[in-house]
C-alpha cells in the first residue's frame, strides 16, 4: 500500500538526518505522507465495509441451509466466515495505526505527538496479542503457550489451512515466522511502554520519563515491519477468499443437487401414484412441487457468495 511505502521512505531519509543531526521533516514529504496515509485509510475502510456484508451475507447463507434441512456445518463454510472476521481484524488494527499516524502528521504541540506515539504502541501490542498472543515462562523456565495456541492466527486460521486449503501451507508458515521474528526484535521496549499507556502508574513520573522519552524514528521502525505483516495477511486472505470462494461454489452446487434430487423423486412418486380419478388433483400438487423447487434454486442462487 502507499502508505507503507511512503513511511519506509520517510524512515530511510530519517536514518540519513539523524547522523548529520537532526532535520525535521520537510513540509512536501509531510504533505506526501499524510496524502497516502489518507488513500490507505480510504481503502482498506471500504474493503472492510464490505467484508461485513459478506459476513452478514454467509449468515443469511447459513440460516436458509438450515432451515430447508441442508447440513451447514460445512468445513469450507466455516471456514469462510473465520477467514473474514480475521480479515476485518486485520483491516481494523492497519486503520488504527494509519489513524495514529495521521494524528501524529497533522499534531502542533509536541506532547500532542508524543501521545499518537503511545497510541502505536498500544495498538501493536494489543493487535499482535490479537492476532498471535505471547509465549510466556514459567519460573522453571519451561514455556506457557497457552494463550498462543488460542490465537486467532494459530487456532482458527491454521486451522482453515489445514483442513480446507492445504495449498497454502507455504505461505502461512512464512507469516508465521514473520511474526515470531517481530516478537523477538521488538518486544524488548513494547511491553512497558504499553503498560504505562494504558494503566498509567502511582509513580506518576514513570509516565512522564517515559513519554518523554519516546523516540518518534524508533517508534516508525518498530511499526513498519509489523504494517508490512497486516499487508502481507491482507492479500494472504484475499487468496484464502478466492481458494474458498471455488470449494464454496462446489458446496453450492452440491445444495442444488441435493434440492433437485430430493424434488425429482418426489416428482416421480407423485407421477407414480396418479390414477383416473386423482388425477386432475395430482397435476395441481405437481405444479406447487415444481414451483417450489424452481423458487428454492433461485433463492440458493440469489444467496451465493
């Protein structure tokens, strides 16, 4: 996205000012950075606007299934609505931190800045926590994984993988390691960083210092890999979509099969059980029949993702 690519950009010129002193940022690149913040924000919110109705969409999918009788504990369609719920979490948190940058572009007072600063922090914190969770150990040293393996990405979404689209095996795994090597180079500051932002302290002055003593670059450099993540999982569920969006149209079809099947038989004993004298009553229950079905395949038409 823009936005990425101009915060890299702003962070190299950053690195080459901070060793011949420190220059502020030049008006045009403010004026470039807020611009594409602004384009980024615009379009990953109409692409969760419209993950929303896809989710209210696969819901209304479901509720139809199970009322004419269609076993909708499918692992494709399960698997479809997890997929979509992650990717308007990672939608959300990408629009929290561009909305913080943006907030630290257009902000006059430098206390003001140093605030946006915090909220970065924050919201990485609580969107990795989100997305992967934390490791924690033990006092013996032995590592507590229980939160992890309840996250979102290592629960629900490897699950998907595994079970409907092995395919992409690859790629998770990539993330996967992406995510573990971001911990592991960032987290070191993070965590009481965070902790003061969000529950403050008696000790005042430890907000204070540590406000203060934000550093804007380091918080840049500790957010652009992590926005480079978002945008590597965005695209990711945009494959996962497209993957199940083909299982799904095959589940689809099944329905109908299934619909037109359980129709034709009851057609033929319908026609079977004609006589002289029921006749006349038979080709009019035939004729609901048929509509019946004709309205059920287009109703399972109308709802198709």
């Amino acid at each position: 996205m823009l936005y990425i690519c101009c915060v890299n950009k702003t962070l190299g010129q950053a690195k080459i000012q901070h060793k011949m002193k420190h220059i502020p940022m030049t008006k045009e690149t403010e004026a470039k950075l807020i611009e594409n913040t602004r384009l980024s924000i615009d379009y990953v919110a109409k692409e969760i606007d419209q993950v929303r109705v896809y989710i209210e969409k696969m819901k209304t999918v479901q509720k139809f299934l199970e009322t004419n009788g269609v076993d909708s504990e499918n692992e494709t369609f399960n698997g479809m609505e997890k997929m979509l719920e992650y990717r308007m979490l990672i939608g959300i948190i990408f629009l929290d931190l561009a909305s913080a940058t943006s907030a630290h572009l257009k902000s006059k007072h430098t206390y003001e800045k140093l605030f946006s600063m915090r909220q970065i922090i924050v919201i990485i914190n609580e969107g990795y926590k989100q997305i992967y969770n934390f490791v924690r150990q033990n006092d013996k040293g032995d590592l507590i994984t229980r939160d992890r393996n309840k996250s979102f990405w290592y629960l629900d979404i490897k699950n998907v993988i595994e079970k409907s689209l092995p395919e992409l095996t690859a790629e998770y795994n990539s993330l996967t390691q992406k995510l573990e090597d971001y911990f592991n180079d960032n987290f070191s500051s993070i965590k009481e960083q965070r902790d003061l932002s969000v529950h403050y302290d008696k000790e005042a002055s430890k907000v204070y210092d540590m406000t203060i003593g934000l550093d804007t670059e380091d918080t840049f450099l500790k957010m652009s890999p992590f926005l480079g993540i978002l945008t590597e999982m965005f695209r990711f569920t945009e494959k996962m979509a497209l993957n199940l969006s083909i299982h799904e149209k095959r589940k689809t079809n099944e329905a109908n099969r299934q619909f037109e099947s359980m129709f034709d038989n009851l057609i033929q004993k319908v026609e079977r059980a004609k006589t002289v004298d029921n006749e006349i009553n038979l080709n009019r229950i035939l004729g609901m029949i048929n509509k019946s079905k004709t309205d059920i395949l287009s109703k399972i038409k109308s709802l198709n993702i």
